[in-house]
C-alpha cells in the first residue's frame, strides 16, 4: 500500500512539474482566473469618481428646466452636455449613436405653475429617450425619476405634478436585447478566430523552420500574409451571414445586415490578422503563443463591449477600452446593424484599418523565411 502511495506522489508530482511547465496550463489554472477576476470586480465594483456622459435638451425659458438639470447634475452620477434646442433629439440621438438622452419640454415651467396654480391633475413629464435593453437607460430614468419625486415634494409636499415618461429610440424597429448582442459577438468571433489562429499558426511554422522552406519558394512575405487575410475574410463572412439568420430564426431579431457590416467584418479580419502574426513571430513556440494570444484576447472580450456597456465602467478601464481595436469594431458594427448611422461607422471603420495597417507592417518587418 505505501509503495502504491509512493508511486502515485510520485506521478503527482512529475505530472505536475509538466503541467507547470505548460505555458497554456499556467494562463488557464494561475493567470486567467486572476484576469477575470480584476476586470468584472473593476466593473461592478467601480468607485463613485467615473460618470455617464448624459445629452439633455432644455427646451423650457423657466427656471425649473435648469432646476431639474442641476439636481441630476448633483446626483454625481451623470457628466452633463446639451443638445441644441433648435435640433431634433431624435435625429441628434441616431447621428450620435446614443444610448439615453433626456428631453425637458417647452413651457416646463409654465405648466407646471398652471397645475399648480388651479390644481390641475396628471403630470408635467420630462421624457427620457433610450435604448431600454442598456444598462444606461434604466439608470438614467431611475435617476430622473428620483430628482422628480424630490422636486415634487419641494413644491407641493402632497400632489405630483412632475413626472418622467421612457420612449424607446428602437420603438419603431423593435429591437430587443439579442440585436445589441448580436454586434458584439460577430466582433469577438473575428477576434478569436483571426488572432489565436494566426498567432499558433506563425509560432508553428517558426519552430518547425516552414518559412525556411517557403523561402525557397516564389511566394513573397507580403504575398503568404494577404492569403491568409483572404481566407478568414471568406470564412469569417460566411461565419456572419450564419450567425445572423441563425439570431433572426431563433431571438426574432430586427437587426440589419448591412454592407458596411461586411466591410468592417473584413477590416477587423485584416487588423486580427496581422495582429496574430506579429504575435506569433515574436515567441518561440506554439504553447507560448496561445498563452500571449490569451491574455491579450480574454481582456479585450470583456473591455471592449462584447458583453457590457462599455460607459459602465469606471475611468480607467474606459481608457483601456479607448485603445483596442475591438472596441471599435464592436462599436462600427452596432452603428451599421442597429442605429443605421453609417456616418459614425466609417469612423470607427477608419480606426480599425489604421490598426490593422500598423500590425501588418509590423508583421512584414520582423517576419523573417529564413528563422530556424
């Protein structure tokens, strides 16, 4: 019994001695979990310095339209910027592609003087427009809601007069949640799938001395990388095209598969790509090249509004998210797909080209065919 016990600490410890060794293994058992841990406690946990940027419109010449803004202002909260009185809200919200923007109507404080005056019943309501599947959007008309009971109470004590009433800038469309969704997980496929690939497959012709041999070949290194882009540009679009229907039959979505949706999906590919490769070319072997691929993907899924808003999260890690591309290939997506606002697309659209630019020059300079 004591020789089996002797032989199975002995295996114990060997096979831990390897497992330890692994690149891979130390990322998912040791590195990962300290990763996720960090990033979902910044978000949920974040301190009261970091505010929601809020557009309002003031539409009213009184004195309680400035009241009401001052008092959302002092909820420290909220960043407030205003919306010009003599443009739409509506048109302001989609050129912008917000998520929550509050409206004070005309004459707010006439008619709220009026009902209080002759004891008119109903409400004076200050409208809160937004996206209701956002985080952002509930706050907000909580937030608004609570400073209108507060100046409510200051008025009257007993009647209401002051009330906030939601209108859904997707009313018409009917968006539901999986429509937001769906932006981020096209994002993160072409991340995952361009990035970890592209980063073993060039740490794999590294060790195993590929590009020695492609040197003897006519192919040139800018030629081998652009046929690696057009492949994952192929099968990441046929990956889209799936996805999509797959979310219309399933969730109902309303979401469009725009052109500039493809656009930005073969620009991310190109930008992930090349990322992978120079990546991949700069570590020793394949193990080591999944364990970087990892810790540079798994925060970017989180950071970059995949899975959350990316205005809930505290300061800095806003900045982290301001510098991956992911963020804006997430963000040019929803634009495309959900807000119609290809203006503000071809923006991030840029953004995510310069990105894919840098790393493929990158690429190209430290790429070598003859590293053995």
């Amino acid at each position: 019994m004591s020789q089996a016990m002797s032989r199975i600490l002995s295996d114990t410890i060997n096979f831990g001695k390897q497992y330890m060794r692994s690149k891979i293994g130390m990322f998912f058992a040791i590195i990962l979990p300290i990763l996720l841990i960090l990033v979902f406690g910044a978000i949920f946990m974040k301190g009261g310095s970091s505010k929601i940027t809020l557009y309002v419109q003031n539409l009213d010449d009184g004195s309680m339209g400035d009241q009401f803004i001052d008092a959302m202002n002092k909820t420290g909260i909220f960043e407030i910027r205003n919306i010009p009185r003599n443009e739409s809200i509506e048109r302001f919200i989609a050129n912008h592609s917000l998520t929550v923007a509050v409206q004070i109507p005309e004459n707010f404080t006439y008619d709220i003087g009026m009902k209080l005056a002759l004891g008119l019943e109903g409400y004076v309501n200050v409208t809160v427009y937004g996206d209701p599947s956002k985080t952002t959007y509930n706050m907000v008309l909580g937030a608004a809601g609570a400073v209108a009971e507060g100046m409510n109470f200051a008025l009257t004590g007993t009647q209401p007069v002051i009330g906030t009433t939601g209108k859904s800038i997707t009313s018409a469309q009917k968006f539901n949640y999986m429509d937001f969704y769906l932006p981020g997980i096209i994002g993160m496929t072409v991340m995952i799938n361009a990035l970890y690939a592209m980063t073993g497959t060039c740490a794999e012709y590294k060790q195993r001395s590929y590009f020695k041999l492609l040197a003897t070949t006519n192919i040139k290194k800018w030629e081998w990388l652009v046929s690696k882009f057009l492949f994952y540009t192929a099968l990441l679009s046929f990956s889209l095209v799936l996805t999509y229907l797959v979310g219309r039959m399933a969730f109902d979505m309303q979401s469009v598969l725009t052109p500039m949706a493809f656009v930005l999906m073969a620009a991310g590919a190109f930008a992930f790509t090349a990322l992978g490769m120079f990546v991949g070319i700069l570590v020793k072997d394949p193990e080591g090249a999944t364990a970087i691929a990892n810790a540079i993907g798994f925060p970017m899924m989180f950071l970059s509004g995949s899975f959350f808003p990316i205005e809930i999260m505290p300061d800095y890690l806003q900045a982290v998210a301001s510098v991956l591309p992911l963020t804006y290939l997430n963000s040019g997506l929803r634009d495309t797909m959900v807000y119609f606002n290809d203006a503000s697309a071809l923006v991030n659209l840029a953004i995510v080209i310069v990105c894919g630019v840098i790393f493929f020059l990158l690429a190209s300079k430290y790429m070598s065919w003859k590293e053995k």
